[in-house]
C-alpha cells in the first residue's frame, strides 16, 4: 500500500485540515500519516483560536515517520508560523521528500489570518522550492504575486509568476472566479485547463485541503502531474455533490461518497 504523509493543522470540526486530508487519502485507498502544526478550535462558521505547536515537536515528529516509513508523496497545509516552516523545510530537504504537494494556507475560508506575512516570507523562499507542486486558490495567488485576477489571462499571468518562485508545478484553482470552476495547472513549459461545472453547494469546508490530498495521492500511486489533478479534480466534485448537510455554516464534504 502507498503511504501519504499530510503535515497540517488540526480541525475540531473534523471537515479540513488533518481530519479532512485523512480522510481524502483513505478513501482513495492510500495508508495515511500526519504531522500535527497547529491545533484549532473551529466549526464550520469559522476559526475561534489557534495554538500552534512548537517547531522542534514538529520536527520531532515529522523525523519519526521518515525514519520508520518514508512516504510516497507529501501533502503540506497550514504552517502557522515562519518557525514552524524552517522547520518542516528542513526535515523534507534533510530526508529528500519526494511528491510535495503544498497548499499555502495563509486565510481561513471565513477570513481570519493563518499566516503572517513573515512566515509568508518563509513560505516562499524556503519551501515553495522543495514542493513538486503548489496548490494556491485565487486570493492566495494575488496576495502572493501581487496580480489582480479577474479573468483567465490573469490566471495564467500569475501561474508563471509563481513558477518562477517555486520552480515547482502550480496549480492555480478557479473557485473563486464567476462561472465554471476552471483550475489551471502550469509545469513551466504548458498551461493544462480544468474545466468542471460550478456545484450550487454550501458544504465546501474542507475543499482546499481535500483537493491538494487527493492530488498527492494520485501522485503516490504513481500517476502523472496531470493525470494526478483530473482524477483529484473529478474525486472532489463528487464530494461536494454528496456533500453533509452538518453544522450551521459552511458543511464538510462527504470524503466517503465512493463507499
């Protein structure tokens, strides 16, 4: 069995973060492992407090898992601070991690910050060049490139800025733009469109998180880049589709759908 290593934040609500990217690599039929950063207390109205572990216990227990079982692919979320980011650089540069998939959390989808713009700093200069791919949405990509988007040429505009920041893939995700839920993925020489129809739901907590899991999965079970986003792609609009009608605001997804 393929192992997925997920490096994130905790959700009390169980629909994102570690809770959300277990489930995602599970359900896809992957052995999942997990490096706790940040503990939350949120729901799905949003964020309430964050207490962010100690970089050195990440450390600690990111070298436990390598050490013991060395996972096929790599899926970071929400870092935290800029001490917590040196930190998990240095253990994935030190073990060679391969299959890096990193979703730069830096806002909770109800608007609160995760990230300061220091650790913003480190984010980009110190592990944007060890992810194979970065998964930014659209408000991510223009706080990080400085770019307004308001259409696709924009899109792309940002993905070859951010190419150039990283050297990895990005895949740029459309679901804050108006129409279709397009993704666009760039690899340095090709932009690769995903087109999928918008779903009219309110369960989408959880879908950053979920989308970069399932990439990472795919990736593990040894599938290309983009065969890897279109089967991802496809997985997460079924779990939107049947998503948990739960909670007063925005609902989980409903990562079990296949089963």
């Amino acid at each position: 069995m393929k192992t997925v290593l997920t490096i994130a934040g905790s959700d009390s609500i169980g629909g994102a973060g570690i809770q959300a990217d277990i489930k995602t690599i599970s359900a896809l039929d992957c052995y999942a492992m997990s490096v706790v950063t940040a503990l939350t207390a949120q729901n799905t109205m949003g964020v309430d407090d964050v207490l962010e572990v100690p970089c050195e216990f990440v450390k600690a227990q990111m070298k436990s898992v390598f050490s013991d079982i060395f996972p096929d692919a790599v899926k970071i979320g929400m870092m935290g601070n800029e001490s917590i980011i040196n930190a998990v650089s240095e253990v994935l540069a030190d073990y060679k991690a391969v299959n890096v998939v990193t979703d730069p959390v830096m806002v909770s989808t109800s608007g609160r910050p995760l990230l300061s713009n220091a650790g913003i700093n480190v984010l980009t200069k110190r592990l944007f060049p060890l992810s194979d791919l970065i998964t930014p949405n659209i408000p991510e990509a223009e706080a990080l490139t400085g770019i307004k988007i308001t259409g696709r040429k924009d899109m792309e505009n940002a993905a070859e800025f951010l190419f150039d920041m990283c050297r990895g893939s990005v895949l740029l995700k459309g679901g804050h733009m108006s129409g279709s839920a397009a993704d666009l993925l760039f690899d340095g020489d090709m932009f690769t469109w995903f087109e999928s129809e918008r779903i009219c739901s309110s369960n989408t907590h959880g879908t950053g998180c979920t989308l970069s899991s399932a990439v990472a999965v795919f990736l593990a079970q040894g599938l290309s880049l983009k065969q890897s986003v279109s089967e991802a792609k496809m997985y997460i609009s079924g779990a939107i589709s049947h998503g948990l009608d739960l909670g007063h605001g925005n609902g989980p997804l409903n990562h079990f759908y296949k089963n």
